[in-house]
C-alpha cells in the first residue's frame, strides 16, 4: 500500500509540475507587448466607450493607436495612446472635399453628378453606398 501510495504522489507532482510549467508560459505570453488600433468615425458616442479600454492597454504596455478626427486628440492622447489624423493618414478620401461629413458628401454629391433637387437624399446614399462606407 505504501509503494502504490508513494508512486501516485510522485505522479501527482510531476501533473503538479507541468501544469505549473502551463501556468509560466501563459504569463510569459500574456507579458508580450501588442499593438492595438482602434479606427473611429468622429462620433463620440463610438470613441468614449474604448478610452478605458485604451487606458488599460497602455498601462499594461501594450502599443495603442487610435485613427480619429482632431477633435478628439486630447481624450486619446490622454489614455496613453497614439493619435492619427484620419485626414492625414487618409488623404485619398479628402483631397479636394470638404473635411467633415456633410461637406464631403456635398462634394460627391457633385463630383458624381447627383446634384440639384431631382436626386433625393436616398438615391444619393444608395448610388454612392461603396464611397460612404469609406467614408
């Protein structure tokens, strides 16, 4: 009875010792460093509810970055993370268009013809649907 004993005692600490072994692999994994971006419309109600988030990571040490408009710099920035100007970063959409979002649908609106009264507001947005998204 000993012997049985003392052979499932020396098997339970070799289980013992390769779960500990899991244990310090998942910790060293979790200590890697990760870059995260988070990439927003200039909407508040989008970008207030991952500034805790942001904060955590970055406190963690994780690389944060956030694509956003200027009005929001200050919030960001103040998480730990990096701020990027989507109309920097993003020119294709803005060269030569009004830099918000109803000026720049007013400059598709014109660029792709859809002006004057004839086209309603529907139409627009289903004929320019693919351009709005990149929007």
């Amino acid at each position: 009875w000993l012997k049985e004993f003392a052979r499932q005692g020396h098997r339970r600490n070799s289980l013992a010792s390769g779960k500990r072994a899991q244990c310090a692999s998942a910790m060293e994994n979790m200590q890697q460093q990760h870059v995260f971006a988070f990439i927003f419309p200039m909407a508040s109600g989008h970008i207030n509810p991952s500034l805790p988030m942001a904060r955590a990571l970055a406190s963690l040490g994780h690389e944060v970055h956030y694509l956003c408009r200027e009005q929001m710099r200050e919030a960001i920035e103040d998480t730990g993370a990096a701020f990027h100007s989507d109309i920097e970063v993003e020119t294709e959409l803005y060269e030569g268009r009004a830099p918000d979002i109803f000026g720049a649908m007013e400059s598709l609106r014109k660029e792709f013809g859809l002006g004057g009264d004839s086209v309603s507001i529907l139409e627009f947005m289903v004929k320019l649907k693919n351009v709005q998204l990149e929007l």
